[in-house]
C-alpha cells in the first residue's frame, strides 16, 4: 500500500476537514441556549479538547479496583454458580431423575469450572 506524501497545505486542509466534520457531529449533541441560538460548537471541541488531555488514570484508580481484585471477583462469581449449580442439580435430579438435565447441568458446571481455573492462572501469573 502507498503512502501518500502531503505538502503542508494538503495536511491543513485535511485536518480543516476532519475538524469541519467533528464540529458538524456534535452539533446534535449541544443544547442550544433558551434564545434558540445555535450552539457553540467550537466551545464544545475546545471541551473536548480539555478532557482528553485531563489526567483520567487517576480518576479510574479511584473508580476501578486493580486486576488482581477483578479477577478474585470473577473467581468468586464463577465458584458461586459451580455452587449452586451442583446444588441445584442434584436436587433436581433426585425429584425428576432426569439424566439429560444431569448431564447438561454438568456441562455447564464444567465450563464454569474450565473459566474459573483459566481466571486463577491469570491471577497466578
């Protein structure tokens, strides 16, 4: 694939564009004024801007756990539903003797199980 070579004025013209087509997107996304005046939507970009150069990680630091939390999380969740899978299984197949139900119950106990052990090598890791 070529790559093109853009003279100065090629790539102000390009980025007027990309701009022109920023502003034009957003102009659904501001609230005119209650004098039904058009917003201003270089005061909106010149916002953006600002967030996007903002310091988010933070603001994620304090809103996230770390991984390691995730992921201890996601493990309990899933030896929870193993739990009470195997509860509800051999419950059920003591009422019903249903083999089928048995068998896909034990399925799916098996892919929690497989998710589980797959979480705890990350977490190893």
């Amino acid at each position: 694939m070529e790559t093109l070579d853009l003279d100065s004025k090629s790539k102000k013209q390009a980025a007027q564009y990309s701009l022109n087509l920023i502003k034009v997107s957003l102009d659904h996304l501001v609230i005119p004024d209650a004098e039904d005046k058009a917003p201003d939507v270089d005061a909106t970009v010149a916002a953006m801007k600002q967030l996007s150069v903002m310091d988010t990680k933070k603001d994620l630091a304090s809103k996230y756990p770390c991984s390691n939390e995730m992921l201890k999380e996601l493990i309990k969740d899933h030896e929870r539903i193993i739990t009470q899978l195997a509860k509800s299984m051999s419950r059920y197949y003591e009422r019903y003797r249903d083999v089928s139900l048995r068998d896909l119950l034990n399925r799916v106990i098996e892919e929690h199980k497989n998710i589980a052990w797959r979480l705890k090598r990350y977490l190893i890791a």
